[in-house]
C-alpha cells in the first residue's frame, strides 16, 4: 500500500495489517514520508481509533525505532512505575527509592512538567547539583550498585515517539487514547522490564476528566503490557484536587523528604505505599498485597528509603546533605497568603487552574524555552471536604517575582475553589484496579 492508500484506509475505518503499519513507520523515520503525511495518519487514528492487533503493531514500531535496554545481567527484579500526572503529584520522588530498598530495580525513566501538570525531571533539578541525565552504560552501572537510577528518557530510545509527539502537540491528537498507550508504553517496554505499575489519574487535574476515559487508558496499556510479556497492573486514583500539601519543584521534594522520614502521612504517602505494594507484588518479592505494603511502611520507618534516596542523590551528584537538612533546597524570597472570601465548606477544586497558577509563578513553563523558577510554588491548606473561615489562608504562595504580578494569580487561585454552605465528602482517592 502507498502512503496515501495507508491514510485514506484508516480514514474510513479500515484496519491496518501490521505490514502497513510497519511500512509506513519505515518511510516516515527514513525521510520518504513527510510530516503532513504522517500528520494526517494521526488524525485519522484520533477520529477511528486502532484495535488491539493495530495497537500492538503500532506500539512495536515506536519501540523497534531505538534501543531496548537489556538489563538481564540485574539479580532482581526489574520493576518501574509511571504516572499520567497532575498536580502535586510527586509520588515518583520517595517510591523509587523506597522500592529499591525493598529489592527491587527500579531503571526510572521520567518526564518534563506538561502544560499544568509538573514534571519528576524539574522537580529532581531542583536539589542542588542532580543531573537527570546519564549515559546507558552508567545507568546500567548505578543499577547494579544501588538498585535505582531516575533520568531523563534517552535519545536512543523510541525516538519516533518523540517526532511524533510534536506533530500531536500542534495537529490536535494529544488526546487519543490509542496514541497515548502506544507513546507511554514504548518508552515503558524499551527499559527492560520484567513489571510495571500505572497510576492512571482522572478527574478536574487529570488528562483524562472522566473515570470511564480513565479506565479505557489503562486498560489498554495493560493489555500493550502484557502482550509485550511485562506483568502490568494499572490503579485509577483521583486528580480533583492537588495532591499532598504542595505544588512546584523543590517544595515538592521537600514533601517528599518527609514521607521519606515518616514526618508526613496525607494522599502522597498513600499512593506511595499502595503503588509500591504493587509492585513489590508484580516482581516477586512480595506475596500478598498486604506484605508488600509492610515492607514499603518498614522501609519509611527503619530509615532504608530515606538512606536509598541520599545514595541517589549523591550518586547523581546532588548535594546528599538535603535528605537531612531539607532547608538547602531553593527557597522563595516572598510569601504571599490567598485568604477565603467567605466561609464554609470546599465543595471542589478545580485542580487544573491551580496547576495554571503554579505556572505563572514560575514552576513550569509555557514554552518549551522558558526557565523554571526551581523555588516557586504552593503551599495547599483546603482540600474538598475541608470546613473555612472567611480571612483563612486556602493557599500560600512562594515566589521570586514581583508583587504586582500577584493579582492575577490570586485571581486564578480564588476562582478555582468554591464554596458552599453544604457539606462536602472528599473524592475517594483510589477508584480501582486493571489487571
């Protein structure tokens, strides 16, 4: 089939043999098809879809354009976990390191801040010297000795999805479910997994707004999974308010230091603990679910996650000493409250603008160009559910910038919390499981 057949077939609902999908991958990495030509075969999986034999092939090509880690020479087991992200969710940050001192290989490969939603990698580089890139041979090095190793993804490895991502970004397509799965489970299948466990997040902070949307990506990510032969379990948690106590970079990693030293108990801790259950349970190290979550729990509190991540960081070569003086990372020099205009009760939250805000303060960025302020960010003090006074602080915000731009801000903060007279339940934070 011509390129034009290709697009005109899935066009008009057609399925793709694996053959054409390969072809057209082939011709499009090698420089005979053209942008627009690919551009329009998005489109066209956007509006159609794939199943899941056109899924699998799809996925495939993006992994077999770049290399796959062989981590066979690692005497555990090879387990990583990925998030679709949200707002305050710094989960990645103390699990890693908690789950390689319970036995596991954790080869973490994260991502940037995406338009609200913050980024593992920014929040990384905001402890003092932490480099989130590395060579494969000295990842694969670090691995043996520690055990975990969190980087940035590789140039080496699914390189189409990268082109492919900025076509989506500007035609439209970012939100196919089809072309979602097959980006973040090529780069997922290319670290050599033997496991993987998927915090798929839905809800007013999410990509995904709807549980049912939510629960179609994880679905089929599971099954891309498990048909690449990596056991793959995917958990639906909440995103309609952001998570934990605090938003943008460094005060994030702060938050995490303290689940680490077992000073903090709130959302993060839980998903930490839960998502590591999963998967000390999916490499075998754990049997029940049950034990899995006591192993993450005695990590925290003997100290092992916290002496794991001051290893990391130094290996990484950060400045260890934050582990136990969190004051060294970067600090705001302003602190500015946003009080409640009236009082009652935090019906919701609308989690997105509140990512917006922490945007505009500096915390993430708007442009690929932009410079992140590493000590920006949001202190949350009401959560849905939450009872307040009228004059109480529902945010603190830390910034570098001056004070004129607060206006605006504190405009988008107010506006993305209502309040009502009626009481409010909080939104249960685990929604289920896919398996």
């Amino acid at each position: 089939m011509t390129p034009y057949e290709i697009i005109a077939a899935k066009r008009d609902g057609k399925e793709l043999s694996a053959q054409a999908i390969a072809n057209f991958f082939d011709g499009y990495l090698a420089g005979r098809i053209a942008d627009y030509q690919m551009s329009a075969l998005l489109m066209a999986v956007c509006i159609r879809g794939l199943n899941a034999a056109e899924l699998n092939a799809w996925t495939s090509r993006m992994l077999a354009s770049g290399e796959v880690l062989d981590l066979n020479f690692l005497d555990r087991p090879r387990v990583d976990k990925h998030s679709t992200g949200g707002v305050g969710d710094k989960v990645s940050i103390p699990l890693a390191p908690l789950a390689a001192a319970c036995g596991l290989a954790v080869p973490m490969m994260s991502g940037r801040g995406l338009g609200h939603s913050g980024g593992t990698l920014d929040k990384l580089e905001s402890i003092p010297g932490f480099s989130t890139q590395m060579t494969i041979p000295r990842m694969k090095k670090q691995l043996e000795r520690l055990g975990v190793v969190m980087i940035g993804q590789s140039k080496t490895i699914a390189p189409a999805d990268k082109r492919l991502y900025a076509l989506r970004d500007v035609t439209g397509t970012v939100e196919s479910i089809p072309l979602i799965s097959a980006s973040i489970m090529s780069k997922k299948l290319a670290e050599g997994l033997n496991a993987l466990v998927l915090d798929v997040k839905y809800g007013s902070g999410a990509f995904m707004k709807t549980l049912a949307d939510a629960r179609r990506l994880a679905r089929t990510m599971v099954e891309i999974g498990k048909g690449a032969g990596v056991k793959t379990a995917a958990l639906l948690t909440a995103m309609e308010q952001p998570l934990g106590a605090w938003v943008g970079n460094a005060l994030e990693v702060k938050e995490s230091i303290g689940i680490l030293r077992g000073e903090v108990e709130n959302a993060v801790t839980e998903l930490v603990i839960e998502q590591g259950a999963h998967m000390l349970v999916l490499g075998g190290v754990a049997r029940k679910l049950e034990d899995g979550r006591a192993s993450i729990r005695n990590a925290i509190h003997n100290g092992a996650g916290l002496e794991m991540f001051r290893r990391l960081v130094e290996a990484q070569g950060g400045d260890s000493r934050v582990a136990d003086q969190p004051e060294l990372l970067p600090a705001a020099k302003r602190q500015a409250a946003v009080l409640a205009p009236r009082a009652g009760v935090v019906q919701a939250m609308d989690a997105t603008s509140i990512g917006w805000a922490a945007v505009d303060m500096g915390a993430g960025r708007k442009r690929q160009e932009d410079h992140i302020d590493p000590a920006a960010g949001l202190e949350v003090h009401a959560h849905i559910g939450g009872r307040v006074k009228k004059g109480q602080p529902l945010f603190t915000m830390h910034v570098n910038h001056a004070p004129g731009r607060d206006d605006a801000i504190v405009q988008r903060l107010l506006s993305a919390v209502r309040i009502g007279p009626e009481d409010a339940a909080p939104p249960e934070l685990f929604a289920g499981i896919v398996r």
